[in-house]
C-alpha cells in the first residue's frame, strides 16, 4: 500500500512536470512561427496541443481509463492530417508517427519503464537536429514532440496511478478474503479440535467401558425385550459360565440352557416379569460344560424411553459359589453353635441327675451281697448312666463347651499308653500300625478328650473295614499358617499332626460335606449316634488347632488333626494305679443347690470319714463359714454356677476368712468363673459332673494332699 502511494505520487509530480514543459515548448513554437506567416499550421497545431493537455488534466482520473486511447489516437491523426495540409516536410510527418508508436509502445510498457521512455524519447529527437545545424527543425519538431510526449506522460501517469488503484483494490479484496478465509479457517480449526475433543472422549469412554468389561468379574449384558435379540455381552460371561460370547450371540436361547433344572422354571418366570418391565433380583444354579455347579446372582433393570416403554433390559449377574459356600458354612456353623447352647443348657441339671442316679446305684450296688438279683438291674442302670455320660460329654465336646485340664505332652507316649486299648477297640482281624515321628515337638492338650478323639477315629475306621484291613496312627512336625490352616503362604507356625488313616470302604463327596455334622451317620438305625467326628472335631478346635478329612470311594479314608506345639517341660500321664480311694478327717464345707447329689456327696464324704458341712446355695455357705470362724475349714466342695452367688464368689469371700482354704469345683457345665475359652484357669482344681462317689474321694484327697 504505501509503494503504491508513492508511485501514484511520482505519477502525478511527472504529469505535472509534462504538461509544464509542453506549455512552454507550445508557446516558444507558436512564437517563433508567429514571424513567418506561412508557419500558422504550426501555431495552430501548438495551440492543439495545449487544448489536448490542457484536456487530459482536467479530465476525473476515475474516467481516464475510458478516454485515454479515444482521445490520443485521434489526436494523433489529426495532426498527422494537419501536417499535410500544411504541406510540412517529411522530416516533421515522422516524428508523429513515432509518437503514435511510442504511444502504444509507452501503455504496453510497464509505468516505471513508460516515463522514463518519455524524456528519451525527447532527447533523441531535438538534440540530435539542434547539433546537426537544423535548430528550426528541431524547435518545430519540439512543437509537435514536446506536446505529444505531455500527451504520453498523461497517459503513462494515470495508468500507472490506475493501476496501483487497482492493485490496491486489489490488495484490499485478497485482504478481506483473506480474512473470510483465515477466519473459516479458524471455524474449522476449531470444529475440527472440537470433533478431536469428542472422538478423544468417545475413544475414552469406550475405553474405560472395555476396562471395565475386560477386567471387572461380573456379566452384564443388554437385550431387546420383545426378540431373542442379543445386543450386548461382556467378556466375564465367558469366565464365568465357561461359554463363549459369539455362541450366545449365535443362539440367546442357550443361556437358559446352562440353567440347572432345579431352578429352570424359576428363571423362566422372571425373565417373563423382565419382559412386562419389572426389576428382578434372582439367586440361579448353572451348570457347565464340564458338569461342575455353579450359583449365579441375577439383577434386572429395565431401560424404558419418555413414555414409560420398556426398550431394553439391562442384566448384571456374578458368580456366587463361594459365598454360597460360606452361607453353608455359617449356617453349619450357627446350628452346631445352638446345638452347643442346648447342650449347655441342659448339661448342668442333667448332669445333677445322672450323678444322683449312678452315685446311689453305685452305693446300693455297694451294699448288696454279690448273689444278690438285684445287682444285674443296677449294672444296666449304671451302663445306661455311663452311656448317658458319654453322650453329655460327646455333646458338650462338639459344642467345644467341655471343661479340659490341657497339660504338656509328647503325643507318641499318649499313643503308646493307648496302644492295648485301641487294639481291644478295632478288633483283631484289623491291623494297627504306628509311626511316631522322632523328635516331635510337644503339645499342650488334655490327655482324656486326645484319648476319646483316638479312640473315636478307631471306631470309625473299625466300621469301615468290616472284612479287616490296617489302620495307621502317625505323627509329624509341620508348619502351617495360622490363620488360614494351609501350609502356603503367610507366618508360619508349628504344628504337631496326627494322621489316622484306614484301609476301608472311604466316602463320597456327599459323605465328607456332612462328616462333621451332629447326628449325621451312615451306619443301621441303632448302630450309632453321629457325634463321634462331631466330637473329635469339637477337641481339636477347642485346643486351638483343626482336622480335616481326605477319602475317595474304595481307597480308604484319613483324618489329619493339627494341634498346635507348645513350650515348656512335659507333665506325665495320669495313672489310674494309683488312684486308690482314701479317707481323711478333715473338715469339708459342701455347697450344692441340687438337694440330691449334695446327700450323696455329704453321705460319701462321712463315710469315709470327713466333717462335713452343708450348705444349699453361695449366701448359706457364706453365713455358716462366718459362724463356723475360726474354727478350720480345710476345704470348700461347690457348686459352680448357683443361683444368687456363683461357686468362684463363694471362693473368694470363704477365703478371705480362711488364708488356708483349699477349693474344689464341681459342675456338668460352666460359664466363665473359672473357664476360659473351655481351659480351666491355672491353678484350679476341679471334678466335671456327673461323677461316681469313687471320683468326689479320689479328687477330694487329691486336692487336700496338694
């Protein structure tokens, strides 16, 4: 732009400096002719050219373009006819018809190019004739140049300035298009980031939604409600039913294959309510392509448009077997738990009768003569006392409700005193072999629940080999994690494991579910209770370790019990040698609420020589211990749990009046007075009911002579 006004600036500075240096050449012409008459043409043609200049001057530039050759061509035409008229020289008729040509020549040329051709084309004409002798031909040929060169400059002039107008125009549309286009051009910029934006985002979205289908266990799929059309699948469904997604795209139908057909018509019926645009939460079993079962938990939603129309139906479904296997587990657990309670509650006075019932047969058997008929009656009613101790005890031992004096042992001299017994047990058409493992670590258990654990598995496996066979007790050192029972993974601690195994008929699958169930038993009605796993898996878990169960049909069964090592020194066993019954003369204070087993007891105690005082509740033997003071009482007989004041506060209060007093503790079934997690506290001495007479003496002298 500012080239341009600098050149339209030069164009018009050079039309001025024209048309002034015609005016001049014109007048000097017209006045040297005015001497010489014959010279008007001259004058006339001069005066022409001045009118033409003077005409191109004043003339609009915007009209220029329109006159310029209309005007200078017949200009030049006339003149050329003037000159001839006039009867000019040759000499004077070629510089027009140059000018003519350099007229043409001068617009074709471009404009810096045409005025420079002007005053060239002046000099080559008048110097030429000045230095050549002919000054009047030179100043007649200036008359006739030196106009039409003013009438050139004009015309180069204003086509120069018009066309850097229209170079400026021209600039100015490119500008404004330009701007229309950079400016279309930044719409679709932005349009085309925008689209970026939204296709970046979709990508996303579909690639969270492909996260979340690949990696996510659960199925879920979309489907049209009134076709069999399938519009969607996740890949989990391939994890979970073990079926491909292309198959159930295939054939929708063959998801309602897979449906166990306990539960088929269930299914049916609440994809019929998914259909009529009801939610539906239903709990299925399917089976898979390899036979195994496996609980599906199944979510509907329906998708519906403004009007309320059911247009697809969403499912979202995931497998459930385990949890399934753990609500199974709790429910077990829950009804083993109130099969405990019941035995809890009924084994406190159930054991007050059965130790009334078998104390007085033992002391009527006692004083009968050895002929006497009656002493077959008491036997059965003792065996059936015994037997009724046994299921208490079996009960209270599954329910882990049994009071056990754990102590330190190696577990290979408990087997080795058990070995004559097991041997009774199992018979001799069956073989017992045992492998005690070197160097096994010790364990801290009661011998008596170890030894009916034993003895129980004896039987079991004695059962399950009815033509003989082998049964296998073996120890080993072990190390497994705590909280989870396995050896992998997590800390490691050790265990000391027991293994009974059996050459018997073995257990299916079925069988090995319910093995540890109360009352649960494949043997003859009458042939057994189906407490005795029950039992052995109430022992182990009440001494803090586990057991678990390994069988297949026809390939024998073994039973693994993990028992946790313990620290310290061994305590030996019990002999029953030398449990001999023995008096004394010391002062007994007996605390019993059940009127009948406290006579037998203060019956039993007095015959073998003992004072004894009684009392029927915790208060009453308090008030007598404070009147008895401080006379001696050497020991304190009670009850555990008694209505008012329990056993161990009776204890406490006793012994504040007599530093000396020794306790023993007498219960069918105890809470936490004296009893941890089923372990009686350090130091505690105690005689679980029911007991014989025999047992209260020998415990009694026990405790005195401790």
């Amino acid at each position: 732009m500012r080239q341009a006004h600098r050149t339209r600036a030069a164009a018009q500075r050079a039309s001025l400096f024209f048309f002034i240096a015609g005016l001049l050449a014109s007048l000097g012409g017209m006045l040297v002719s005015a001497q010489q008459p014959q010279q008007g043409t001259f004058i006339a043609l001069g005066i022409l050219d001045l009118a033409i200049a003077a005409l191109l001057r004043v003339l609009p530039w915007e009209r220029w373009h329109r006159h310029a050759l209309l005007v200078a061509v017949p200009v030049a035409f006339i003149v050329i006819g003037l000159f001839h008229a006039a009867g000019a020289t040759t000499p004077s008729i070629y510089p027009i018809f140059f000018i003519l040509i350099f007229i043409w020549v001068g617009l074709s040329l471009p404009p810096r190019a045409a005025l420079l051709l002007t005053p060239l084309t002046i000099a080559a004409y008048i110097i030429p004739l000045w230095l050549t002798g002919q000054p009047r031909s030179a100043l007649e040929s200036a008359m006739v140049v030196v106009p039409a060169c003013v009438l050139i400059g004009e015309v180069v002039a204003r086509a120069v300035h018009r066309l850097h107008e229209a170079q400026d125009e021209l600039e100015q549309r490119v500008a404004e298009r330009t701007a229309q286009l950079q400016a279309a051009n930044e719409a679709i910029q932005n349009e085309l980031a925008e689209r970026k934006q939204v296709e970046m985002a979709l990508r996303e979205s579909e690639l969270r939604f492909r996260q979340l289908a690949e990696h996510i266990h659960v199925a879920f799929w979309l489907l049209e409600p009134r076709t069999p059309r399938l519009l969607y699948i996740s890949p989990a469904y391939e994890a979970i039913w073990q079926r491909s997604c292309a198959s159930l795209y295939a054939q929708p139908a063959s998801y309602l294959e897979a449906v166990h057909p306990d539960d088929y018509e269930r299914v049916v019926s609440a994809l019929e309510r998914q259909r009529q645009g009801a939610a539906t939460d239903e709990e299925y079993r399917i089976l898979r392509p390899d036979g195994s079962v496996r609980w599906i938990s199944e979510r509907s939603f329906p998708v519906t448009d403004t009007s309320g129309k059911v247009e697809r139906i969403a499912r979202v479904a995931q497998e459930i077997t385990d949890r399934k296997r753990l609500e199974a587990q709790l429910l077990q657990a829950q009804k083993l738990e109130a099969i405990g309670r019941l035995a809890g509650g009924i084994a406190h006075d159930f054991n007050n009768l059965l130790t009334a019932i078998g104390g007085y047969t033992e002391l009527l058997s006692l004083s009968l003569p050895d002929d006497s008929a009656l002493r077959s009656d008491l036997e059965e009613i003792q065996r059936a006392v015994q037997r009724a101790t046994n299921l208490t005890s079996q009960l209270l031992a599954f329910a882990r409700k049994q009071i056990i004096e754990p102590r330190i042992l190696n577990l290979n001299d408990l087997i080795v005193e058990m070995d004559k017994l097991l041997r009774r047990v199992i018979g001799e058409d069956i073989e017992l072999v045992t492998r005690p493992a070197p160097d096994l670590g010790q364990v801290k258990v009661d011998p008596g629940q170890i030894e009916q654990l034993l003895v129980n598995l004896a039987v079991n496996a004695r059962d399950a080999m009815p033509e003989g066979g082998k049964l296998t007790i073996e120890t080993h050192n072990v190390f497994l994690n705590a909280a989870s029972g396995s050896g992998h993974g997590g800390e490691q601690e050790a265990y000391v494991l027991l293994a009974v195994s059996d050459t018997g008929v073995g257990m299916d699958a079925e069988v090995k579910a319910h093995a540890f169930e109360p009352f649960f038993t494949t043997k003859e009605q009458g042939k057994g209770t189906g407490l005795g796993l029950a039992t052995c898996y109430g022992i182990a878990k009440q001494h803090g370790g586990n057991i678990t169960v390994y069988s297949e049909v026809g390939q024998g069964t073994t039973f693994n019990i993990y028992l946790p090592q313990a620290e310290g020194p061994a305590s030996p066993l019990p002999s029953v040698e030398s449990q001999t019954l023995a008096g004394g003369n010391e002062v007994v204070l007996l605390v019993e609420d059940e009127a009948a087993v406290r006579a037998l007891a203060a019956r039993v105690l007095r015959e073998h020589g003992y004072t004894v005082l009684e009392a029927s509740d915790g208060a009453e033997a308090v008030r007598v211990a404070a009147i008895r003071a401080p006379e001696a009482i050497d020991l304190l007989v009670t009850d555990v749990v008694m209505p008012q004041l329990g056993g161990k506060a009776v204890a406490n209060q006793i012994s504040s009046l007599y530093s000396e007093l020794k306790v023993l503790f007498i219960s069918g079934y105890t809470d936490t007075a004296i009893v941890h997690h089923g372990r009686l506290d350090e130091g505690v001495a105690f005689l679980h009911k029911p007991f014989t007479p025999a047992d209260l003496i020998r415990k009694v002298r026990e405790v005195l002579d401790g």
